[in-house]
C-alpha cells in the first residue's frame, strides 16, 4: 500500500480547505535535493544542467531550481517567456522546439539560446541572425524509453536532424556564416548507462566533424521510481561512462567539450502531489468494479492514460476517525473511458 511522503494527512485537509482541489503541491526541499543530484552528474570539462521546463512549468518551480543553479530548457516561446518573467535571465535559457514561435527573432535579441531541430528552422535562424552563433539538435539513430511514445531518438522519431543530413547542416550553416558552436542529442526516457555511453559516443562521432563546436547537450530523459517497486537512475551510473567518452574525445581531437544535460521530471516528478477529493462513488455491479470518481485526471496526471504508467495514490479520509477499507479503480473527472488512474 503506498504512503503518503510529501504531506502528512492534516496538511493534506488544510489544503483542500485552503486551497480548494485540485492543487499542485511541491516541496522546495525535495526540489533542491534533485538539483544537487543533477549538477553532481559527472563531467569531464564543465557541466551546465538545464530544467527542462515542460516537466512543470510553475513560476515558483521555475525560481526555486534557478537559484540551484539550473539553467533553462524551453520546448516552446511560451516556455522561454515564463521562465524569462520568473527571473531566470535570458541568457541561461535554451529554446529547442519541435514548432517555430511567432516571436522567435524577439526571443534571440533578448540573449535566449536556439537550438535548431530541422533544416527548416535552421535556414529559417540563418535568414534571421547571419554570422551568429547556433546550436543543432542530431537524432543520432539511437532511441531509449520504455515505449515508442517515450523515445525521442531513431528511424521512427521526428525529433532532430537525422545524422546522415550532416552535411546539408553544414552547408546551410556556411551558406548563412552561422558558427556551430552547440550539438544537441536526446533519445529518450531511460537509465542504462551501456546506452548513454553508446548515445555519447555517436554524438561525439557527429562533433568531431563539427569543428567549432565547445558544448554537448545529452538531453535528458533520466528515468525515477514513482512506485515502490521501481528503481531510479543512479546518476552517478549513467554519467560516468559519458564522462569517460568526452575525455577520451579530448585525448584523440585536443577540444575538451562542455556538457549540458536537461533534467525534467527527474526533477520534479517525486516532489509534488496533487491534493484532489473524491466526487462520487460507483459500482457496475457483482461481476464488475466498484470506482471512485475524483475531481482531477488526465487534466492533471496525462502519463496513466497516455503511457499506462502508474502513480502513487494515497486515500486521506476527511476525518482522521474516518477510515475504511476497499477495492476500487481511481476514475479521472473527464467524459474519457482512458481516464483511470489505477492498471
């Protein structure tokens, strides 16, 4: 049976009192642990860690892991605009996104940085800023996740530029006089450290073609247990051999290359609750189920309706004398039969 970890079963009352449901609650203490199990990813030359921000996108999120000393990673401009009003300067801000912002020029002139995931956007960049600085994102033809919805990298993934394309980049670069001073690689949601090493070694394969790069992004993807029986990467497992792999490129090339990474959920996904009441009880009869309705779901919680993912749910009666037990299916408040929160 799980437990309740963040809150105790009174703060979780005063919440729904306080508060109304359903609310997001996170703890900056837990936030702030995360953080320094991401900037103590091993690296071999300089190590820059980004919050991927779609993760949780909370203002007060946002600042608390920035005065950690995370910077940004924003998969759209309105991600880049609420980090920016948050506090985190523009500098610090990373924008890799699948679509184009309207105001991408406005973002570039405030100091953010682009990431360029295609050709089009990449002439798109160079048409709009000749001669500056740019970073690429390569799907390196390696994918990781324990689904094909969670892998961002191979065949089957639009994410990136495939790495055979190297070399309309690089004429698409040169045609503008854009320096690559950034690559980019992110496969997807995973933890064995024989796949980071693999994935690190075709990134820096595609860096040593491209001879004024200076940092790497590996991107995120870092695996964490929500249940008791699962397992959380060790990231001291999973950084080592990339570190091993960035000192062995400076032996053979003379370029050591600063690494970034962009923690997400690694972040975030163990540090906050969603506080919300149950609305109704119903039973399709002796052979069927008996569910409890609750006023949040996929609205809040997208990841059991869309991977079959599991979270940890934890009954709070609303007086402490008023305990029962039961079996029931946890049923989200959308008119969606996908929206069960229980297997």
């Amino acid at each position: 049976m799980e437990r309740l970890s963040l809150l105790s079963e009174d703060q979780v009352r005063t919440v729904q009192r306080q508060f109304g449901t359903p609310t997001f609650v996170y703890s900056q203490k837990a936030l702030e642990s995360q953080a320094q199990k991401a900037l103590a990813f091993p690296n071999a030359h300089g190590l820059t860690v980004r919050y991927a921000v779609k993760a949780c996108p909370a203002a007060g999120v946002i600042r608390i892991l920035n005065r950690a000393g995370l910077h940004i990673d924003a998969s759209s401009g309105y991600e880049a605009l609420r980090a920016m009003r948050a506090g985190v300067p523009a500098a610090q801000i990373q924008l890799t996104a699948q679509q184009l912002p309207d105001n991408l020029a406005d973002l570039v002139r405030q100091g953010v940085l682009f990431n360029a995931c295609s050709l089009h956007q990449l002439e798109t960049y160079g048409r709009l800023f000749p001669g500056r600085e740019v970073s690429v994102r390569i799907n390196p033809g390696l994918g990781s996740g324990h689904s094909n919805r969670t892998n961002t990298g191979g065949p089957s993934s639009s994410f990136g530029i495939w790495h055979d394309h190297l070399d309309q980049v690089l004429a698409t670069a040169a045609s503008h006089n854009l320096q690559l001073t950034g690559l980019h690689s992110h496969i997807g949601s995973g933890s064995d450290p024989e796949v980071w090493q693999h994935c690190a070694r075709l990134t820096l394969d595609v860096a040593a073609k491209l001879p004024e790069v200076r940092r790497v992004n590996m991107g995120g993807g870092f695996k964490i247990g929500r249940m008791a029986d699962e397992v959380s990467t060790d990231l001291s497992e999973a950084g080592q051999p990339v570190a091993d792999e960035f000192n062995r490129f400076a032996e053979e090339h003379g370029r050591k290359l600063h690494l970034e990474i962009e923690p997400g959920t690694f972040l975030v996904g163990n540090a906050g609750a969603i506080v919300c009441s149950v609305v109704d009880v119903v039973d399709t009869g002796r052979q069927g189920y008996s569910f409890i309705k609750i006023d949040s779901g996929m609205t809040e919680v997208l990841r059991p309706s869309m991977y079959g993912a599991q979270h940890p749910i934890v009954v709070v009666p609303a007086t402490p004398e008023g305990r029962g037990q039961g079996e029931y299916l946890i049923a989200g408040h959308c008119c969606e039969s996908g929206d069960i929160l229980t297997p």
